[in-house]
C-alpha cells in the first residue's frame, strides 16, 4: 500500500523539540508519583507557573511551577512539545514516572526558554488584539488596512471593496475596505464579513505564488486549499495536496513566498534534513530570516 507522508510547518516551529530521552526503563520499577523538592508553602506561591490546559502532572523546576500534559504512545523514547497551550510530554508505555521527572528536569532550561518565548509570543498577539468596528485596523499583505462600514457595498458580490483613500497625505498610500454593513453591526458580523474578505485574497494570491514557485522547484502541486490551523503554517503530503493557513495573508509578499516555497520543497523532499534546506535556498536565499519573521512578528487575535 502506498504510504502516505506529510510535512507541517508549524506557528511554533522555531520552538522544535531537543534532542529526547534515551533513557531506558530500570527493569522491575514500578510507576511512582511525583517527587519535586519540598519547598515552602509562600516561596512556591510565589513562584511562576506555567500551566497547560490538560496538565495532569507537575515539575517544580527551579523556581518555576510546569504544570504539564502527560501522554503515553508508541514511541522510543521521550518526547517534549512547547506549543501555544504550553508543554506537553510524550513517553512510551513501558518508561516508569520517575524516569519522566527525571528527563523533565534534565530539560529544565529548554522548556523554561520556550515557555517564556511561547508566553512572550501570546501576549504579543493579545496586544494587538482588534476590536471589529468601522475604524478597526488590520494588516494585508504587510499593509495596514483600515475598516470602514459601508452599506452601499451590502448587495454587492463580495461585499467588501479595497479601495486607496484619496485623503491620504501626499505620498502615503492608505488602504481602506469597504464593508457592506450598517453602523450599527456588531463585532462578530464585522470581523466574519473581513476575514471572509481576506480569505477570498489568501486563495487568490497563494495560488498565484505556487504556480510561481512550482516550476522553478521542478514539481507540481495537485491540490491547494486554505487552512485555519491553530499551530501550523502549512502542510504537504507526497500526494501533491497543500494547505497553506489563511493568516498568512497579514504578512509581507516575502514571507508568504518564503512558506510557499517551503511547502513546495517538501515534495522534492519529505524532510527537514540539509538537502532540503537548500533546496529552499535555491528559490528563497533568505529563508532564514524570514523563517525568523513568523515566529517574531504579531498578528491579529481572531
């Protein structure tokens, strides 16, 4: 049977994993509880937490309170995830509990690193957070758009027109979208009638980047469609299907073009091994810092 393979770029992915546990299970041990070193009661309030919403085991690591999620599946070894929601451990059945804290604490300082980062990225996007209504803000394409509630735009086709505001200082281009709404809409109408605006132009402009990109990679997609994944920027699979995040459409053209071509080089290859990497150089010689741009930059939370 065929097998299929798929490579994701993630939101996180900078944040990617270290190297896991080899440790192996002492024969005859028995899974014992949690043993973190006692600590006063006001110094452990004190101290910060960072907590995931499944947590269902605990690390006191330093100063710091993890609470995190436990999974067991099939695997080798022991594996560690910092994502948006905090940190998750993955460890094979047979490892006994006192291996998994012990293997926690030996990566202290990688997931109190990324823990930070991951919390300093979350508040980075709250900060820009947007309250939907005529005056709102919002990035295009590295463009700021503003909003403007047009009900003479209520029966159109798309509802919603681009325009260049015509009383914009001289030699400064400000873009505004005209929504077929009444003042009177409530937040959630505006920011549905904007993102189904800008969805419509993320199919339109990423289509038009793979079919740039494709030929110059020698491949060729099959199947592109859009995405609203949480945690990943875009997925191929060796079938030629591709899906790219919609919310790409808030960064600029290059960095667009830096996730088109990622995707696209994952059909020549299916890893993220040296090969590939320069296979994406060939098209993008500066991915890498682009590649930095997603992790660093803000969006909007919607």
């Amino acid at each position: 049977m065929h097998r299929l393979l798929q490579l994701t770029l993630d939101l996180f992915e900078a944040n990617s994993p270290p190297p896991a546990s080899t440790e192996s299970a002492r024969p005859g041990c028995a899974a014992t509880a949690l043993a973190a070193p006692a600590l006063p009661f006001d110094q452990v309030m004190a101290a910060a937490t960072f907590r995931h919403p499944q947590a269902n085991r605990e690390a006191l690591l330093g100063a710091t309170l993890v609470a995190y999620q436990f999974r067991r599946a099939r695997r080798r070894n022991i594996g560690f995830l910092v994502g948006p929601e905090g940190l998750t451990v993955t460890s094979p059945k047979w490892v006994p509990l006192y291996e998994i804290d012990a293997a926690v604490k030996s990566k202290s300082q990688w997931i109190l690193r990324k823990l930070d980062d991951a919390n300093e990225r979350r508040q980075r996007i709250e900060s820009a957070r947007i309250d939907w209504k005529d005056g709102a803000s919002f990035p295009f394409v590295g463009e700021p758009v503003i909003v403007v509630l047009d009900p003479r735009h209520a029966f159109d086709e798309v509802g919603a027109v681009l325009n260049t505001d015509a009383t914009a200082l001289p030699g400064m281009t400000r873009l505004t979208l005209h929504v077929g709404l009444p003042q009177t809409a409530s937040a959630d109408q505006v920011r549905d009638a904007v993102q189904a605006w800008l969805m419509r132009q993320a199919k339109r402009l990423f289509e038009e980047r793979l079919n740039h990109y494709a030929p110059q990679l020698g491949v060729q997609w099959r199947k592109f469609s859009l995405s609203s994944a949480g945690t990943r920027w875009g997925t191929a699979h060796s079938d030629g299907s591709i899906r790219l995040n919609w919310r790409l459409i808030h960064f600029r053209l290059p960095v667009i073009d830096y996730v088109v071509a990622h995707e696209l080089s994952h059909l020549r290859v299916m890893d993220h091994s040296p090969r590939f990497w320069d296979t994406v150089r060939t098209v993008v010689p500066e991915y890498a810092q682009l590649r930095g741009q997603l992790k660093d930059e803000a969006l909007p939370a919607w």
